[in-house]
C-alpha cells in the first residue's frame, strides 16, 4: 500500500512589506526570532540560516535546499530519521496591498512510523506551529490577529506528553498585546 502525499498549507495577510517580513523569517531559529512559538519544540541549525545548513525541531530532520530573498522562497528538504520524503517551505510575496502573504507549505510522502505519527500527532502540532508563527509575524509587525490561534486539548496533551520529541519547558501560550500599546 503506498504512503498517502501529504499536501499541507497555511496562509496569512501580514500588513507590512514583504522585505520587514522575509527579515522575521530570517531571523526565527536565532536567539532575537520573534515567530518561533514558545512551548514548542525548539527549532535548531547547525550554521546560521543559509543555503546546505542542517536544521531540526523536535523529531523533525531537515536540510536548506533554497534560500532566495528576491523571490522570497525559502526550501527545507526532509532528511532522515524523518520519515517523511519532500520539504516544506515558506514564502514571502508581495499581497498588492501595501503587505504581504506569508505562506508555509508541507508536500511530501510519510515512511514507516510516520504513516501514523502524522495524522495522529505531527500534523496537529505543526498546524499549531504554523498557525502561531503567522500570528507571532502579525504582532511583530504592529497588527493583533482578528482570530489568535488557540492550541486544542489535543496539542497541549502531545506536548506535555512529549509526543514530538523532547519535552519543552514554558508551554504557556504568550498573550497578544498590540505592538503599540
């Protein structure tokens, strides 16, 4: 039986310029990033965000495959033990509205455990990454989200289970506050 392709994409509307938007996404696994979610597992590079550096966040292996500011594309391939064959990536582009989208996307095929770990666990939890990531962009560029993500029972247990790797301390989910006051 083969794997069924995953295909997973969320979307958001960030009111700012694509370039204030390409520089967040630069600078999330760094020690000033402002998107990665608190709570999560912690997203790790081998080098400084830039083309072949190796990356992880919990049990999720992957490599830098592309890094184009002027397209506003960057690609992560999966690499083992992933269990997972494809990438994810972001992209920033220009909304003709004075902003920007900023896009995340998953295509890949699950192998092995993973045939199981995504459906149950992995896609719950990186839905929430990715949600709070757009959410985390919107407050680092001045705007409250209309709708916040809010984390379901079902994440929260995986996590303080340890369900996606090792267990994260500080799960608490950060409160927005308008960037202007």
């Amino acid at each position: 039986m083969s794997a069924t392709k995953i295909r997973n994409v969320h979307q958001r509307r960030i009111a700012a310029e694509p370039e204030v938007v390409w520089d967040l996404l630069m600078a999330m696994p760094g020690p000033n990033g402002q998107l990665w979610p608190p709570g999560m597992p912690t997203m790790r590079f081998d080098s400084p965000l830039a083309l072949g550096a190796h990356g992880r966040h919990g049990p999720i292996h992957y490599k830098v495959t592309f890094l184009d500011p002027a397209s506003g594309n960057l690609v992560f391939e999966f690499r083992e033990p992933t269990g997972l064959v494809g990438r994810h990536s972001f992209h920033v582009r220009t909304d003709g509205k004075e902003g920007a989208v900023l896009r995340h996307e998953v295509v890949a095929n699950p192998e092995g455990w993973m045939r199981l770990k995504w459906p149950l666990i992995i896609r719950w939890v990186h839905d929430a990454v990715v949600e709070e990531i757009l959410d985390r962009a919107e407050v680092a560029t001045g705007t409250v989200p209309v709708r916040p993500y809010q984390r379901s029972l079902w994440v929260r247990a995986m996590l303080g289970a340890g369900a996606t790797g090792p267990r994260v301390a500080g799960a608490a989910r950060a409160h927005y506050t308008s960037a202007r006051g």
